[in-house]
C-alpha cells in the first residue's frame, strides 16, 4: 500500500488543505494565489490531460512523484528537480542552541517575505502562500533575514517549507532556529514534521539530518507549462 507521502500534494488537497483546492476527484491543485502544486490521483494519462484542460492561466504546475513520470507531449517540462524527502524522527524539537528573537510573519510581511525568496531560491511563494499559515522569521536591524513556514498538510504530517536566510546574515543560527520553532509548533499539534529538499543542496541536507531529519525517500519535482 503506497505511503501518504508518496503523493503529498494531491493528498494534502483532499484532507487538510481542502479549503484551498480547486478541481475534481482524481486531479487537484491549490488556489493560483497561494501556490503553484497540483496533484493527481493516478499520475496516469487522464489525469494529465484533465490537468492540462483545467489549468487557469499560462502559469506552470509542480507536480512531485517519487518516480520518473511520462510527460505527455501536450506539456512542456520545464524543469525536472531531484529532491529528498524527510521525515522528522524524535518525539521531541531539538535543542534550542542560541537564543533567537522568533517573529510571527503575517500579510504586511509578504512583499519582504517574497523578497528574501527570490534571493535565495528555496521554492515558489507567492502572494497568498502566507495563508497556509505559521509563518515566523527573524529580523536584524529591522531586516527579514530568515524564515520558514508550513505548506502540504496532508493527513497527520506537516511539511516545514519556504526556509531561508540572507546570504549576508549566515552563521548566526537563524535557519536552525526557524527550522526548530517549525518542529516544535508541529509536534505541538500532535501531527509529523516534514520536508522536501533539492538534493544538491548539500548543507541543507546537513542542516536537516542534525537536527533530526531522516531521508524517507527520493522525490522529483516536475515544473510543467502548457
């Protein structure tokens, strides 16, 4: 029987993240303004054909598959992103090793927030993306240099998403600590810390496995346009 997080997106869009989910049964995608991942039941012929007729706008779509998907000849596969995904281990956050300033992020913090993320490049936020909620940072000399935040929700699992901090405001502990006020709002709920990383990024997979991250299993990212 195929894990819940084998198939994230879709699965996040018919249970908690039902709220922000357009489309039918078998294929969905969240609200344009929020964010840009669809999911499909089957991943199979009909569902990326119902996909390509349903799509709104002449945006993309991700779609994540632990397998090698054939892409219909009717998309153009813009990028394909060789990712991990882990899963936290412990019943506990991890240690809190320095004191840092955690702030909450709400709406007058968007244009900041998307700012910091063409910067760095950890993945899509877009102008309602807050709306998934729980978004905090860290601010020096009134500057947003790091953050991160909740996005898929599928079932009893949370994905930790949207982690970054300024190039100029690294070694001080702010994506540690954004990171484990994230676990530990998680583990507060009762629900599973995830998380989804471009396999490249060496010292982010360094940062997760430290502080309780294990691998679960390779994931790919399909960035498809019509």
């Amino acid at each position: 029987m195929a894990h819940i997080l084998d198939n994230p997106i879709y699965n996040a869009l018919t249970t908690n993240h039902r709220i922000f989910s357009e489309g039918d049964e078998s294929v969905k995608y969240y609200h344009r303004e929020v964010a840009s991942f669809a999911g499909m039941k089957t991943n199979s012929e009909s569902d990326f054909k119902k996909l390509h007729t349903m799509m709104p706008d002449k945006g993309v779509f991700i779609v994540f598959s632990p397998d090698a998907l054939k892409i219909p000849n009717y998309w153009n596969l813009i990028k394909e992103i060789a990712m991990f995904q882990f899963v936290y281990e412990r019943d506990e956050a991890p240690e809190l090793k320095n004191e840092v300033n955690i702030n909450e992020l709400d709406q007058q913090h968007v244009d900041e927030m998307i700012a910091l993320v063409e910067l760095t490049k950890p993945g899509p936020f877009l102008s309602k993306t807050i709306n998934l909620s729980n978004y905090t940072g860290v601010f020096e000399n009134k500057q947003l240099v790091a953050m991160a935040g909740h996005r898929f929700h599928p079932s009893n699992y949370i994905e930790v998403s949207a982690v970054c901090a300024h190039p100029d405001f690294l070694g001080k502990g702010y994506a540690y600590a954004v990171i484990r006020e994230q676990i530990k709002r998680i583990l507060e709920k009762s629900q599973i810390p995830f998380l989804h990383v471009r396999q490249d990024n060496v010292a982010a997979v360094k940062l997760y496995e430290k502080l309780g991250f294990r691998i679960r299993i390779e994931m790919k990212a399909h960035v498809l346009a019509k």
